[in-house]
C-alpha cells in the first residue's frame, strides 16, 4: 500500500506539473529573470524546515524532525498542490516505533495575499500521504509502513529578492492495526519554522 501511495504521489505530482508547465515559444526563449510578475503561468515555493513535535514516549519528551517541501501554484487560481518530505526522530538512525523515520506528503493549499501585497502569503489545507516507522530496538533496519492524513497551515514572509521564511502548523494522523496491535499511532501537533526559495515562469 505505501508503495501504490508513493506512486500515486508522483504520478499525479508529474501530471499537475506538466501540465501546468506550458510555455509559448517567445517565453521559452527568453530568461526567466526578463518575464514580467504578469507574464508568469505559474509559481514555486521551496521551503526548508525545522521543528517538531511534544511526544511523553520520547526520553527528552519531544521528537525533532525537518521538512523540504514544494508548492506548484498556477498564477490564475489560488490553490497550490505541495510535495513534502519528512522525518521526526530522536537521532540520524531512528530505532523507536514512535519515531516517524520518514514521510511523503502531497497536499492540496489554498494561498492567498496578506494585505495585497506578494511579499506576505497565507495557505491552508490538506492532502494524503506515506511514512516509516521503525518496528523496534529488536528489529532496528526494519520498517513499519502506512498511510498519514494531514492538515497545515502557515505563511511564507519574502524579505528580499527571491528568499523568505516561512512557519507552519501541522497536524498529522496515522493509525495502523497488526493482529490487533497498533504498530502506527500517531496524533501530532508539530510546528516548522525555515526559509523558502521563491520563483515564478
């Protein structure tokens, strides 16, 4: 199932691009830094982050982790699909079950304009995804995988040229039965704070 997610994940992130991705013959041949903020068909968003979440199962009570995350968004609507990937552990080599080991996300945001200006971006909402998890200190090279749901929102601040940061609230579900047992339970919380990379074509 996690292996039909990822597909999915990419075959749909490949399909939106693409596309979204039409250029005329001019606007190909001229640079990207000439086109005009009108002419542009459509925007990207790199983001780099840093956060995490509370977790009482955690010896230090909470688990840090990091995201790098696209956002693809057409300039004539004002929804966004965003690609993440993500992990929230303890160490480099995480061996716990409630360690998320890492994560592939696709949302769908909605983005609009703070006071009307394009320096100042707010976007909500929500999308589907995949993650590992350890299954143990007795079985630490291997995974439990499932689905997550997840929500978010947050605000992308440009400061200068073509970087800003950004700060995000998530909210994250995976839950996963074995014979009973849940070896996926996860109810989280988490706060990311980075910077972004923004740029249009």
């Amino acid at each position: 199932m996690y292996k039909i997610c990822l597909l999915f994940i990419f075959l749909l992130f490949g399909f939106v691009f693409f596309s979204c991705f039409q250029l005329n013959a001019c606007e190909m041949v001229s640079s990207t830094d000439s086109i005009s903020s009108a002419e542009k068909k459509i925007y990207f968003t790199i983001r780099l982050g840093q956060g995490g979440f509370k977790d009482n199962l955690s010896p230090n009570g909470k688990l840090g982790g990091g995201q790098i995350a696209l956002d693809i968004k057409p300039r004539k609507f004002p929804i966004a699909i965003s690609v993440s990937n993500e992990y929230y552990t303890n160490s480099s080599n995480p061996t716990n079950s409630y360690e998320i080991a890492g994560l592939i996300a696709v949302n769908f945001l909605y983005m609009t304009k703070l006071f009307k200006t394009e320096a100042v971006n707010l976007f909500v909402g929500g999308g589907i995804g995949g993650l590992e998890v350890p299954k143990g200190e007795d079985e630490p090279n291997a995974m439990e995988r499932g689905i997550l749901f997840n929500f978010e929102a947050g605000v992308n601040i440009r400061i200068f040229w073509k970087i800003g940061f950004y700060g995000i609230y998530k909210y994250l579900y995976a839950n996963k039965e074995v014979n009973n047992v849940k070896v996926i339970d996860f109810r989280e919380h988490i706060v990311l704070l980075g910077i972004t990379f923004n740029f249009g074509l």
